[in-house]
C-alpha cells in the first residue's frame, strides 16, 4: 500500500478512540448529564417527603373520618353500633335518609358506598374487629364493635332484587338478595375541599404579617 492511501484510509478504531477522548475532555457534556441526574433524584425525594406528611385518614372530632387521599368522609359509625342488628338493603336507605334530615355532621348528602369506595376502606395492613370478635380489614380509626361488611347503592344488572356489599373480612364484593338482613351499613360522602395542610399552617394564619 502506497503512503498516499495509508494516509485516506487512516486507522478507524484510533478515529473512534480521538472523538471519545474528545467528548470526555469537554467537561460540558459529562457535568450536564450527571447534574441532570442529581436534579432528577432531589426531585423525587422531595416528592416522598410530601407523600409521607399527608395522612390517610383524619378524625374529625364530630363522629367523621375523613380520607384525605380519596376526597371522601365517612361516617365513623355504622347502622349496627346504632341499632344493635343487621338491615335489608332498602333499610340501608333509609337509614342514609334519616342520617340526612337530622343533618349529621352538618351535612345533607351522606349516601350508600359504591364497590371502590367501600374497596378504598379495605387494607390487608389495618387490623381492627366486628360485633363477633372477627379480624376485619379497615383502619383502627373506625371504633370495633361494628358491622363486617356494608351495602353498596350498586345493584345488579338485569337483577335488581339483587345489591352488592362489600366484605371487610374477605375484601370481596357480594351480590346479596335485597332483602337480607344479616348486612349493615357504612355511610360516606364526597369531600371536596382545599388541600389539606398540617394544624400548625392553619395556626400561623391566625396571625397577620
């Protein structure tokens, strides 16, 4: 090969290794990428700092709970610590209708759960216990005593003498005759309000600056 051609043709692995060395000599590209990292790992960690300082649930002080992640406040009675048994599903209404006209909590629109707000309730991690002992599946935030399960409004498709509860034992849905007595009632309503914010915020608004 004449010196003409060895000079065209070059050597490519020694091209290859120049461009790189020069890249890794550009502090730009390398600080660029790795601060980006560091950007983006900050960010995360700020944002599981504020996951962690919102609790789940509240108790409002007023016979409420409410559940901060899904804008919903439950009542933290059900129908049997109020009547000492089991109701039909059309007794489950108007059980939600009474709680409305005496205005419970201040409020008129306390209603039936659907399946995933009853399923929102349900945790294999919260331990709590029903009327008979038994280990149900909701947060220590709702007194024990209570009933195992609840009503849904959901009936069932083609089937209407038919309505699903929920099993806060099992954490499975039911489709249950209407008119069973051996169910029980959790009543819940939307809770539409601002983000919430920790006590002391709320205190320091207290003072004018």
């Amino acid at each position: 090969m004449s010196d003409k051609e060895e000079i065209e043709t070059g050597d490519p692995d020694k091209e290859s290794a120049e461009v790189d060395s020069e890249i890794l000599d550009d502090g730009d590209y390398e600080g660029e990428e790795w601060l980006g990292e560091e950007d983006f790992e900050e960010e995360d960690e700020a944002e599981a700092v504020i996951e962690e300082e919102i609790p789940s649930y509240v108790d409002n002080g007023d016979g409420t709970v409410s559940d901060t992640r899904n804008n919903l406040m439950w009542k933290k009675s059900d129908s049997y610590e109020e009547f000492g048994y089991g109701i039909t599903w059309f007794e489950a209404h108007d059980y939600c209708e009474s709680v409305n006209e005496k205005e419970f909590a201040g409020f008129d629109d306390w209603r039936l759960p659907s399946f995933e707000d009853a399923k929102s309730l349900f945790s294999f991690d919260k331990s709590n216990h029903d009327k008979a002992g038994a280990e149900i599946h909701i947060d220590p935030y709702f007194d024990s005593g209570q009933g195992h399960n609840t009503w849904t409004f959901e009936e069932k498709p083609e089937y209407h003498q038919y309505a699903m509860k929920f099993s806060f034992i099992t954490g499975n849905e039911i489709w249950e005759h209407k008119d069973n007595e051996y169910s029980h009632a959790r009543l819940v309503r939307d809770d539409i309000k601002d983000d919430w914010e920790p006590e002391w915020r709320k205190d320091t608004k207290k003072f004018g600056r």
